[in-house]
C-alpha cells in the first residue's frame, strides 16, 4: 500500500513537483478511491483564503504546517464530525506503518479505561486492569501471525470502515501487547467455536467522535484495517541540554569525565579519513540497528546495487537547501553504504571532496553532541501501563528487583519531569520485549506520558549516581516546580481552513528555549566566581528597576506576587555586604524559579494547541522574557550555529552546567584537518583506461560546471536563510528593467485591502530600507501604492 501526494504551493495554486510516498496508511485504507495532495503554507503569512480548493480537491485535515487537500470534500466529516478533530488528529491517517493488513470477524472487546465499564461482560476491576490510557491488549496467536512474534508489545493504528454492526467509519491509535485472551472473563463459547477475544481496546485509543457519538463500550464483531507503526525494542535516548542544564553536580561528577573521554577520542582520530570514515559507519549502524520511535528500518533492510547509487550519491551530495526526511534518509543511506564499501575495499573515496565535506559536518555535529550532553545517552523503552505499581515503582525486566532507575521523557517541560523509581518485576511481562511497565498516575503526573507509543528513558541509579541524588534532592516538596495546571481545552470555531490557519502556530520551541535560559541564569548565581557576584547583582537590580518601570507605564502587565519579587531586588542600596550579595542573589534565584512555574504552564498550552484554541498568553511570555533579559545565554543559539566547531569552538559566556560541558570541550576541539586529495589523483579508480587530453579537457570542463553550480546552491542557501518564501519578479511597463522582490512572507501584504498573489498588475514604489543593514548597502523596500483589484491608494 502505497500513497502518492502531491505537492502545491498554496498561495500561487501550483504544484512544486514533489512528491511524496507514504507507505502502509489509514488514508488509503478508508478511502482507497480518495486522490490526496499537500498544501506548502508560509507560517505568519498563510491566510484562510489561501486554503481554497486547489484542482478539485478541498482542505480536509491539516498538522502543523501539513495541509491535506483531498478530492471527496466530505473525507473529514466521515470520520471526524467535529471540524477541529482533522487539527487535532490530522496525521493519524497519514502516519505510515511498517506492515498493514485488513482482518475479519475480529471479536473485539472495547472498555472505559477511566472506569472499567465494558457493556457487562466483564468485572469492572478485570476489565479496567486489561486497558489503559490508549493501551490494550491482543491475542496471542494474531500478534504473532501480524508481527513473528508473541511477546513483542507494537504501536498501531486502526481503520474501522462502515459496515453492517457499525454504521459510522472510526480510527484509533495506541498500544497493543500480546495476552492470552482466549482465557479473559469466562471464555464462553463463542461464534464458530471461538472463545474469548482478538482484541481489547481502550476508549481512549478511539479518536474524533465523541459525546453521543463515541463508540460505547462492550463486545463487537468487525472487519478493521490495522497497521503497525513500530514494534516495541529497547534504544537509546539522548539527554542534552534540556535536562543537563538542572544538574549541576551531576555534569561535574557524572557528566564531564565521559565526555571528556569523547571529546579526547574525537580529537585523535578527527585528522584521519580513515579513522573518522569507520567511526561514521559504527554511529550510523548504531542508530540504524535498533526500531526507534520514529520506526527507521533496520540496516539490514537496506538493499540495491551500490554501483547504480554511486552517482546520485555525488548529485546530491554537499547540495545546498532542505531535503524532506525521506530524501535525507535516503541520502544518509547511500553514503553509508559508499563510505563502508571503500573501507572494505580500495580506501580511494574517502579523499574525495564530497565525502570530506560529509565526514566533516559529521564530525562538527559530533563534537556539538559533546558539548550539549546529548552523547550522554539513556536507556529507552515504549511505556506500558500497570495498576499492580506502585507510584514509586517501575518494571524494567533486565534489571535486577529493588535496584533504582532514573526516569525521565522528551519533551521536558523542567525538572519535576526527572524522577527516580524503584525497580519491581512483574512475572507476566518479564518476557516482553522493548517495554517499560509503569503506575499510569505516575506517568501522567510526573512524565506528561500517556501509552499511545510513549517511550521512556531510564537509567541505573548506578551509572550516574550523584545525578540520581540531585534528582531526588530536586524532587522533595520544598524544591520541586509547582506542578503544571492543565487548562480546560477550547474548541476551535471557525471553517475549517481557519482553523487549520490557527492550529499552525507552534511557541514550543521558544517556550522551552525560554525555560532552559531561566534554569541556566538559576544556576549561574551559584556558580560564578565570589568576586564577579556584587556588581552582577547591582546589574540584574538595575535592570529589575527598569522592569518595574514599565510595569507603571503600562508596557508589561506582571502580577502582584511577582512584581513584588522584582521591586525587592530592584530596591538593593548600592553598596552591599558579602551577606546582603548572597541573599540578593538567592531572591533572583526565586523570582527566577517563579517564572519557571509560569512558562511551564505556557509550555503545556503550546503543546496541547493542536488539540485547543486556547494559546500562550503572550502577556506571561513578555514580562517572563523582560525580567530575564539582563543576560543572554548563547549556547542556546549558537548550538545549532552551523560554523559552531568548524573552525572554532562553541560561544560560551555564563556560569551553568551547560557551559562546564562547552567549556571542556573547547579545550579540546582543534580545527579539523581532514584535506580532499586533488580530483588528479582518483585516475587510480579507472585501471586499464588511457587517460588523454579529451578526457582531461572533459573532466575540468565537468569540475568547472560542478564547482559553478555549488557556487549558485551556496547562493541560494544563503537567499533561503535571508529571504525566506515566495518572490515576485516585477516587470516595469516603462522601462522593462526586471526587479526581484523578496521576503513577501515578512512584509505586511496581508494586511492590504487585498492580496497581491496572482495579479498582472501592481503599482509599487521602490525605496531605500529604513532597517537598513550595513553588511547590504543595495538593500531597498518595495512599497504598494494602489490596490491591485480596486486600484484604490493604500494610505
């Protein structure tokens, strides 16, 4: 099963001429006669009216910035009746699986995970201890003809289409683990000579119908399409930044010297091709070898004829712009298999050019990973309910009983989300694969997880054992985060396209960014040096005086509990003793913990907007990011800095467990030295062939060619990055002089009476930039004049 999309740009309703393949969906189960294509959209500056039909085919589901068109405009309402479940639950039928199949006559056994009700047939307690929060469970012989396997828990999704015992189409998604069904309630005989069920599902798995129109608990007979998205099997988890920068004494204890020992074995081998090239093989099969959450294929699925793949190798290689996950998956792919075959065979490619550069951004992003903790890796397994836990427990089978087990999940909203369990095995899923057994309260208070594919990272007490104790030291009731107040969600009003328009909006990112700068300036209070504290203090008080400031003239609106936190400090006289110095600096660090508490909430309502209309308060997000403008911290741009550990280290200039890990590992970083041979020298790779003066004339003719189109890739990539989206190319009717006007997406067109996209016609002016940047004195704005409909003036 595979379905094609194509893509078109929204605004000017042309396709773009890509296309994309999604393997193994519910779309094209449910509506196999349905043509599907995607809306390219231009955060800030998409509007509704750019989301009409475009070659016959409406919107109907979005997610995110992924706006699906289909051509039956009533797709959606057959499956969601609420217009706001296509945002919400958009890409379950676009998510691909690695296996699908239709099966009929499944007896299927549907129960409230909140209460146990089943329409009956079970005892509400039996009933309630098979499902959980979009967790449930399936026979034993189906799981191993669906998977090969019968004690190997997988993620899924599940198309009900319209038939005869159930007149409305339904989707769900979850967990399913293997169980002897056959065995549940009093195995009554059932329909030709069946007993038990196939399958138990939770409520909560069903998805888009609800109130009088949700499926209702109890026994059902039915023909479903299920897919499995991914088995469960134990990896790895990065932790990064987003959890290192809680951790202090963990970072210098636990922390330093492992990457200290990575930093000082990349450094060794960084100069050696050869080196490097075995190194970027073990990495990539590390990652490959394991089913992630994400469902990669194994390495051992890759297939082809290498040779046939050389060329599109060395066409895509080193090419500027963004390739979408299948082309980058794609290309990581042949390069692997290009830089292990040279190792096994001729060590002639490694020099060349191409491969240089993709050996050196691997290293780069190596010695990133270094300095940010994320080669600091966790244990991680998919999270499965148990009510037989107890709150501070966990089941974790390949660690021994009563031993205990940091636990943490992705995304972390602050450090409340790191807890230590104690380990307890649970006879019937001690032979499961790839799982992690977990109290439901617990997963859902302390971890944000529910057990629709959730996976948890978990670590042995004793492999970072000063981290366990900081994080039980953080986790006591004096110095734990107040816990995150889940607002009510809001339904979306509006069309669909509104909707889909608003649902794109997406602070996560800078709300966690946010977090980990105020956790960051935490700490740094702590630990600087005694003698910067005084007039770091008198800064961070002259500028809460300015804060408090423009609270009374009304530019930021801060409560009265922390405004009164804020004009404490901003009062400090200007002479200060050692005492006064550490309790001015213990006040920041409260005020600093109570914005934490504020932004943590904020976080929450960003993640859960595809699901509400409710958004960030942007007030909260003004004052929290106001009071902590006094200082910047710029590893938190400059990670993601692509000339970061080029030729240079990573930019640090605060004191937090962050920096300690950048700081060490500039200490180590040298320029790297890998050197491409001259082209010349590969006439090794053809023996036998005698090389003339037409072919070298062929071949620098070749070079010249290539070199010029890297040259205009790398001026494009830069364009990308200045000048973001569309563009217009305005011909003047006096003159015909052409002239290209940029960065659309950033202008105010929206805001004019009517939009430019499609006319003939416009009546501009160009004038020099008033934000002018000095690194481009050419730079000009094109300002419209007239209405290009009405041809009314714009004032």
């Amino acid at each position: 099963m595979t379905l094609t999309l194509k893509h078109f740009d929204t605004k000017l309703k042309l396709d773009t001429g890509v296309e994309e393949k999604i393997e193994n969906s519910l779309a094209e189960y449910l509506y196999p006669d349905v043509e599907f294509a995607i809306g390219t959209v231009y955060p800030g500056s998409t509007t509704s009216q750019d989301l009409g039909e475009h070659e016959g085919k409406t919107l109907q589901f979005c997610a995110g910035e992924r706006m699906f068109f289909a051509s039956d405009d009533k797709v959606r309402s057959r499956i969601y009746p609420n217009a706001s479940d296509g945002a919400a639950y958009g890409s379950l039928l676009f998510t691909p699986c690695r296996d699908f199949k239709e099966l009929e006559n499944l007896r299927i056994l549907v129960i409230d995970d909140a209460t146990g009700e089943n329409g009956g047939f079970l005892p509400l307690d039996v009933a309630k201890n098979l499902v959980g929060d979009c967790y449930g469970k399936i026979n034993l012989d189906l799981a191993e003809e669906l998977t090969g396997n019968s004690n190997t828990p997988f993620q899924f999704r599940l198309g009900i289409k319209e038939q005869e015992k159930n007149p409305v189409a339904q989707i769900a998604k979850g967990t399913l683990a293997p169980f002897r069904l056959e065995q549940v309630g009093e195995a009554l005989i059932r329909d030709n000579g069946k007993t038990g069920y196939d399958m138990v599902l939770a409520t909560s798995s069903f998805k888009g119908r609800k109130g009088e129109d949700a499926i209702t608990p109890g026994e059902y007979n039915l023909t479903v399409g299920l897919g499995i998205k991914t088995l469960a099997e134990y990896g790895k988890h990065s932790l990064g930044t987003q959890i290192l920068v809680n951790y202090p004494r963990a970072v210098e204890a636990d922390m330093l010297p492992r990457l200290e020992l990575d930093a000082m074995i990349l450094a060794n081998i960084q100069s050696d091709p050869r080196k490097i090239a075995q190194h970027y093989v073990e990495t990539y099969e590390r990652r490959k070898a394991l089913v992630n959450a994400k469902g990669e294929s194994k390495i051992s699925d890759f297939e082809g004829d290498l040779a046939e793949e050389v060329e599109s190798v060395f066409s895509n290689l080193g090419e500027s712009g963004e390739l979408n996950p299948e082309q980058q998956q794609q290309q990581d792919q042949l390069v692997y298999r290009l830089i292990k075959a040279d190792l096994e065979g001729h060590f002639q490619i490694l020099e060349h050019p191409k491969i240089i550069a993709e050996l050196q951004e691997f290293v780069r992003a190596s010695w990133v990973d270094i300095a940010t903790g994320r080669a600091i890796k966790f244990h991680s397994g998919l999270a499965q309910p148990s009510l037989k836990l107890a709150e501070n427990e966990i089941c974790v089978p390949y660690i021994p009983e009563g031993e205990e087990i940091i636990v943490t999940r992705s995304p972390l909203v602050n450090s409340n989300g790191v807890i230590v369990l104690t380990n307890r095995h649970l006879p019937e899923v001690m032979k499961q694969q790839g799982t992690v057994h977990i109290n439901p309260k617990t997963a859902a208070d302390n971890l944000q997880a529910d057990f629709d594919g959730d996976r948890l990272a978990f670590a042995h007490k004793r492999d970072f054992p000063t981290l366990a104790a900081e994080v039980k030291e953080y986790n006591l009731p004096a110095n734990r985060y107040p816990d995150v107040v889940k607002k009510a969600k809001v339904p979306y009003q509006g069309t669909f396209a509104e909707i889909a328009v608003s649902a794109m909006e997406n602070k996560i990112g800078l709300i966690a960014n946010e977090i980990q700068k105020n956790v960051a300036l935490q700490w740094e209070t702590q630990l600087m040096p005694k003698e910067e504290q005084h007039e770091y203090l008198r800064r961070i008080s002259a500028h809460l005086s300015n804060i408090g400031t423009k609270h009374k003239n009304g530019e930021i609106k801060i409560p009265e509990e922390i405004l009164k936190q804020v004009t404490s400090i901003a009062k400090l006289p200007a002479s200060l003793t050692t005492q006064q110095v550490e309790q001015g600096l213990s006040e920041v660090r409260n005020l600093l913990r109570s914005l934490v508490g504020e932004l943590s909430n904020e976080l929450q309502v960003a993640v859960d907007g595809p699901k509400s209309a409710l958004r960030p308060d942007e007030s909260i997000l003004k004052y929290c990011q106001e009071i902590c403008n006094y200082s910047s911290v710029v590893w938190l741009t400059d990670k993601k800095n692509p000339e970061a550990f080029l030729n240079r280290g990573m930019k640090s200039t605060n004191h937090s467990p962050i920096d300690l890990m950048v700081k060490q590992t500039n200490q180590h970083f040298e320029e790297n030295q890998l050197i491409a041979r001259p082209t010349e020298q590969f006439r090794a790779l053809y023996p036998g062939v005698e090389f003339t003066q037409a072919h070298k004339d062929q071949a620098t003719t070749i070079k010249n060619t290539y070199n010029g189109l890297i040259k205009e890739a790398i001026r494009l990539e830069e364009k990308r990055k200045l000048e973001p989206g569309l563009s217009l190319i305005i011909t003047s009717a006096t003159s015909g002089r052409q002239i290209e006007v940029t960065n659309l997406i950033n202008s105010n067109v929206s805001d004019q009476p009517s939009p430019i996209w499609g006319q003939q016609n416009l009546d501009i002016r160009i004038e020099p930039n008033p934000k002018e940047n000095q690194k481009t004195p050419q730079s000009f704005v094109a300002v419209l004049l007239k209405d290009p409909i009405t041809q009314a003036s714009i004032p």
